[in-house]
C-alpha cells in the first residue's frame, strides 16, 4: 500500500469465533469467543481519494468515512448517530463485550489528531518556513484520511479485494499520467 501513496496507520484482520485464550486475537474471560471485523485507516493523496470514493459504490459491504484535513470534504455512508461494533466477545454468563467502535463523530476528532501528527510530530524536525517544512506541509494538506471497514467478518476478504481494486486504478491512472 506504501507503494501507492497509501500510508497506513491501523488495522485489525477479520476474526470469525476465535476462542478467548487464543494466543493472537484473544482477550477476556475464559471459554468466550472473540469476532472483529476487518479495517483499515490509511491517509491518501486527494487524486487517488477520488478513485476510492468512485470504486465504493460497488461495495455496499463496506463502511467507510474519509476526510481532507480541514473537514471540508467529507465522506460516509455511516447511518447518523450510529456506532459500528469492529471488535465484540461472548462470554459464559455474561452480556456480549464489545470494546472498539467505530462512528463518523469519533472519526471528526480522531482526523484533526491524525492531521496534527505530520505537522507538531514531523513537523517540527525542520525549522518553520524551511523549505522542508513547506513540502510537508503541501503533502499533509493533499491528504485524505480514510476509514474502511468490512462488515463481512465472516468471509473476510472483501476489503483486501476492493483495496487489489483501487490499487490496480491508480497504477492504471498513473501510468496514463506519465504516457
């Protein structure tokens, strides 16, 4: 994904009924089930953030939300006021858990943080009005960042397989760009 200017910085794979001891995914009381579903949030220049939201289309399955650093240009297609469960357990005895969420207003405030990494944490490495500083600048204000989650955790591969999508566009786009 680096390969194509898509930066990544979380993820989780898809788990369908691992047991909650198990060593990779597991956590909580004995003898419950772990499920999550499969995301990824990655930031993305602005030209390719348009081969992205043209492509979700033929994806229903996936929920996404993606934003230009001042929020200007936002999209979702979350439900308003609703969260989406990415990680839950089930328990002996117990209500299911369900400890990671995700929400279009949660993801507002978590983009001025991500945004706010590149310019107070890498930033601040050049001098203010360095040459260097501008060019990071001029990338962070082209960026998109971007959230997608596969609401099929039991297949698990529709988000990889939209992701082979836009990659393989913005190859194809890229290629024409320098023909």
């Amino acid at each position: 994904m680096n390969y194509h200017y898509m930066f990544t910085i979380n993820s989780q794979p898809p788990v369908n009924c691992a047991k909650s001891n198990d060593q990779t995914f597991g956590w909580g009381p004995k003898n419950g089930y772990i499920y999550q579903k499969g995301y990824i949030e990655f930031f993305v220049r602005s030209k390719d953030a348009k081969i992205i939201i043209a492509k979700l289309a033929d994806y229903p399955i996936l929920s996404y939300t993606l934003s230009n650093k001042t929020g200007s240009d936002c999209y979702t297609n979350y439900k308003k006021n609703s969260s989406i469960a990415l990680t839950w357990g089930v328990f002996p005895g117990r209500e299911i858990l369900q400890p990671t969420i995700a929400d279009y207003k949660t993801f507002l405030i978590w983009k001025d943080e991500a945004f706010a990494l590149w310019s107070e944490k890498w930033g601040k490495i050049y001098e203010d009005g360095s040459d260097s500083r501008k060019v990071l600048n001029d990338i962070v204000d082209d960026l998109y960042l971007i959230c997608l989650v596969d609401n099929d955790y039991v297949s698990g591969n529709v988000l990889w397989e939209f992701l082979d999508k836009v990659m393989n566009e913005m190859t194809r786009t890229s290629n024409q760009e320098t023909a």
